[in-house]
C-alpha cells in the first residue's frame, strides 16, 4: 500500500476548495477505513503472521521461539501422520468433486428440464447445504452403525454382510466421501441451475432448426459447450470446499481409526490446539494455504481462457 | 428448458419424476432417520429395525433428556447472537467501502482492490493460529467477541457490494450531490437502501455459513458451553453427556438443525437466489 495519500487526503480545508478530488478522496478513506482496519487485523497479519510461525518452533506456552527455516516442512515430508492425512484430503476431493459436479449438473438439468416438481426437488436437494452439518453426522453416524443402521440392516435383507462403515480403515474414507457428495451436491445444482437459465432459448430452437432432434444430442451441442465456464467454476470451488472437509471428520470419526481419516484440516486443528505445537501447525496451513491458492489460480487462468469463447 | 416440455403429457414425464423422486427419498433419509430415532426408545433403536415408525413413542424421554440436560436454548440463543453480530459488522463494514471503490475515485483505489481480490484467496481457517495466540494473550478467548471478531470482515462482501454498486446508475449520487449531501449521508440513504437485494443474499450466505461453522467456535470456546454455538453445543452434547444414547441424540440433533431448515423452507426463493448470487465464494 505505498500510494496510501492520507495526510493531504485529511487535511480538512482540501474539501471545499476541490470537492471533487480530494474530498471524494477523503470519503473514501473514511468510508473504507473501517474495512481496512478489520482487514489488516483480522486477515492480512494473522496470515503474514502464520507463515512466519511455519518458520519456528514455536509453542503454545513455551518461553522461547526458534527459527528453524524450513524444518517443519522437512518434519511434515517425514511424518507419516502427516502423508496419510495429506493423501486422505486428496482422495477425498477425488472422489467428491467428480461425483458431486457430475450430479449437480445431472440433478439441474432433470429438474429444470420438466415443468413438474421443480420447487419441491429444488428444495429437496438444497437442503444439505443449510442443514447443520455437525448434527446431520449424528444421524450418519447411525445410517452407518455396523450393527443398528439402517444401512447394513439393508444389506443383511440382500444377504451381504456390509461393513463397518466408520469404523474401518478400508471403508471409512469412502463413507466420508459419500457424506461430503450428499452436503455439496445441491449447492453444485443450483449453480448450474443459473448457468442453465443463462443459456438463450433461442440457440434451442436453432439447434433443432439444424436437426438437432434428441435431448442428449441437445445437451452435447447446446448445453454442454454453453455450460463450459459455469463448469469450470462450479469444478474449481467444489475443490477447494472439498480441500476444507473438517466438520464431519471432527464429529464422526477424529481422524479415526488408527489414522485412517486425518484430513489436512483436522491434522491443523489436532497439532496446533490440542498439542500446541503453533509452528508445526502452521506449516500444515501453509501446505493448505498453497493448495488452496494453487486451485484458484487454475480457475482463474481456465476461465480467462475460456472467455474468448463464450 | 427443453423446448415443447410444456406440451409433453404427464405420461411421458413420469420416468424423469420417479427417479427424481426416488433420488430425492435417498436424500431425505438422513433426515427420515434422525426424526424417527429421535422418537423412538432406546431398546427400539438397538433391535435394528428397520421401520421408520415407532412401535412406541419416547418423544418426552429423549426431548426431555435433551431440555434438562442441554441448555440447547441457549445454544441457539448463542447462535442467533453470534450470527447477528457478524453479519452487523460485515455489512457495516463492507457496505461503504464497496460503495467507495465502486462509485469514487481516490488515488490507491487500485491497489485497495487488489487487496480485496487477495482476500478472496485465503479462507478462513488460515489466520486461526495467530488469531488463536494473540486472542490467548488478550484474555480474549471464550466471550462473544472471540467468536465474532474474526469473521467481522468480508473481503467477498466487499467484492460483492462493488460489483452490485458498479451496476447502480451514477446520476443517482450525482443527484443526491447537486442535493448538498455529503458522501456519508449519500451512503446510508441513498447507496444501502437500494443495496437491499444484495444485503439481503450475503445476509442468507452468512448466516448459513456460522451457524454451521464448527472450526472457529471450536478454536475460541473451551470448557462446557456457557458460549457455545448450536454446531459446538450438538458436540458437547455427544461426547460429554449422550453416549450411545441415540435416541436424546437425535432429539438435539433434530433440534439444532431445525431453525435454519425452517427458515429455508419458508424463503427458499430467497435461500436459493442468494446462494446463487453469492455462490462464487464456494
């Protein structure tokens, strides 16, 4: 923030004399004043702030902090804790993206393709995304029993023994990925639902002027091409939710069993706030932080690109 | 959507709305079973049935335990506080220095904006540490402010409010300005009134977002819940007092989702609009 040109911005008498210039000037810095200030303390050190203690070794309680330099990071490559849980994080975006986008677009393009039921389904599947996804765990939780949910009860019908579900390092992050598909895909289809409506209606009738008869060829020389930004940007921001997975692995499992669902959030949460080790946790925000960022400027780039077309 | 949907019969719609349908069932289920555990006894719960209705019902039994033994008013109570002072100060916030990088022009506006923009990169779970520390050696853990002070700024409200106040005409200011008022009285009567679409979808994304949120309550608030939010309380409840008890289980949990499903279904337009609008910050 060099050009920050507050003095002569303040001074009072500027505003009469040019009330245009600097007395717009004046405003706006008291109108974003506020914003920055919040903005500074609440974001910009805090995040400068963690990137330092990445470098240390710093600990909740202790006296002294050392510089370490990259000597977290070179613990985290080590860690086995810390490899499973990275793994963990992408396997669950890997399985939740792809099912979750897919479905999404599936699920807006089956309810705004008939004029029947649209609210009703609307609501049906949006409703994940404001329900309190802390308690929707308890009720997964018994969905997945081995031996009371209703679920394996299911199977038990069908002859097939099912798994433990949360509670096996096999099943678990698979279960979890289901739960995460279930909290996201509603958000995804009404996302695609505004791209849908986007779309002109006349480039339907041309298509079918151009002998375009089915709904599938449709989708594919119609929709698709059409939704190909909404796609991107719906593909990007599903990962990084996905990257934040925390609330279901914190209630149902705590990283449980025996590791097998440490994701890099709770491995974050469980380091720095339970053991207090600040610096190591703080590398693992800064892994976090890294991959959050690297997704966004894929986004970015893609649909810069993507633009010319449209 | 497709073209002659509106002339196809009942009949042949019928394929799209039974999958529709029966996709829908599966989603609900979670739902059907909390509900349906959450009145049933316990020694029902364990026999594996696999009948949503209860041969008998123990609504008082595990409703009551949760009453008595659970102050869940207070929880949603803490919720409604924590949500309402977060979303005053966002928009307080927010709202003028949107207008100002919107509507007026100021050496370093450039630069404000590329800081917004930088914002939107870093979630929220990055400054939690040094948040944490500096809260720790403040004294500052566990009160309301240690709740709420951390999400007082929106970068993307700001960027949303920029964007929404981009599209509003200049003439409009320009009047209020041939009118003799100054920049801060052109922002709280003319520029929020007519803010009211956009305030009112980042109002709903807000709220959903901290009513649900678990990490930071669960960062800022220690030992048993005076403070505690409807998501923090519902994990108390778990490991502190429930146990395998299901049933009570299933009453909180029923309990704590229900404010914000009911408000959904009442304004869904209005939830799903402004997750629309607001549904880039993901």
């Amino acid at each position: 923030m060099s050009d920050l040109a507050l003095p002569a911005a303040l001074a009072p008498a500027a505003r009469r004399a040019d009330p245009i210039g600097r007395g717009e000037a004046l405003a706006a810095w008291l109108l974003t004043g506020p914003a920055i200030l919040a903005f500074v303390l609440m974001l910009l050190v805090p995040t400068l702030a963690v990137v330092a203690i990445a470098f240390t070794d710093y600990e909740l309680g202790a006296t002294a902090l050392r510089f370490v330099g990259f000597a977290n990071f070179a613990e985290l490559m080590e860690d086995r804790g810390f490899v499973t849980s990275f793994r963990n994080t992408a396997f669950f975006v890997a399985v939740t993206t792809p099912a979750s986008v897919i479905g999404g677009l599936a699920l807006a393009i089956a309810i705004e393709g008939g004029r029947r039921g649209r609210t009703f389904f609307r609501a049906v599947f949006f409703l994940p995304v404001v329900s309190l996804m802390v308690a929707m765990a308890t009720a997964f939780q018994y969905m997945f029993h081995p031996t009371i949910g209703p679920v394996n009860a299911l199977l038990r019908g069908l002859g097939i023994v099912g798994p433990n579900w949360l509670g096996s390092s096999d099943s678990v992050m698979w279960t979890l990925a289901v739960i995460g598909v279930w909290e996201q895909i509603g958000f995804n289809m009404v996302l695609f639902m505004a791209g849908l409506t986007a779309i002109p209606r006349d480039l339907y009738a041309a298509a079918e002027v151009d002998g375009v008869r089915s709904g599938w060829s449709r989708f594919w020389t119609v929709t698709w091409p059409l939704l190909g930004p909404t796609t991107l940007f719906v593909l990007t921001i599903t990962m990084i939710r996905s990257l934040r997975v925390f609330d279901i692995v914190a209630t149902l499992t705590q990283g449980g069993p025996n590791k097998a669902s440490e994701v890099l959030l709770y491995t974050m949460y469980t380091e720095g706030f339970t053991y207090f080790r600040m610096g190591y946790s703080a590398a693992i925000t800064v892994v976090f932080l890294a991959a959050v960022v690297v997704l966004m400027l894929i986004q970015t780039r893609l649909i810069d690109r993507r633009v010319h077309y449209g | 959507m497709i073209p002659g949907s509106n002339v196809r019969s009942l009949v042949a719609d019928l394929p799209r709305l039974a999958i529709l349908s029966a996709l829908g069932l599966l989603f609900l289920m979670p739902y059907l079973w909390m509900i349906s555990v959450s009145l049933k006894p316990l020694d029902e719960v364990w026999r594996a049935s696999m009948s949503l209705i209860p041969e008998t019902f123990a609504i008082q039994k595990n409703y009551g335990r949760v009453l008595s033994e659970v102050p869940i008013g207070r929880y949603l109570l803490n919720g409604v506080i924590v949500c309402f002072g977060i979303l005053v100060f966002q928009l307080a916030f927010a709202l003028p220095a949107g207008y100002a990088l919107a509507k007026l022009n100021f050496r370093g506006r450039e630069t404000l904006f590329a800081f917004v923009m930088l914002g939107l990169l870093i979630p929220a779970h990055v400054p939690a540490i040094p948040l944490y520390i500096a809260f720790a050696k403040t004294g500052v853990l566990n009160s309301y402010a240690a709740l709420i002070a951390p999400s007082t700024i929106s970068v993307f409200a700001i960027f949303m409010f920029r964007q929404f106040f981009r599209s509003m005409p200049d003439e409009l200011i320009q009047a209020a300005r041939m009118d003799g008022l100054g920049e801060w009285s052109i922002v709280w009567r003319i520029v929020v009134p007519n803010a009211w679409p956009a305030a009112t979808a980042f109002a709903i994304f807000s709220v959903v977002a901290h009513w649900n949120d678990l990490f930071w309550p669960l960062i800022a608030v220690s030992g048993k819940g005076e403070l505690a939010t409807p998501a923090l309380g519902v994990v108390y409840f778990r490991t502190e007092e429930a146990g395998d008890d299901f049933g009570a289980l299933m009453a909180a949990a029923t309990l704590t989702t229900l404010p914000l499903v009911a408000a959904f279904l009442i304004a869904q337009r209005r939830f799903i609009e402004g997750i629309t609008m607001t549904g880039l910050k993901g």
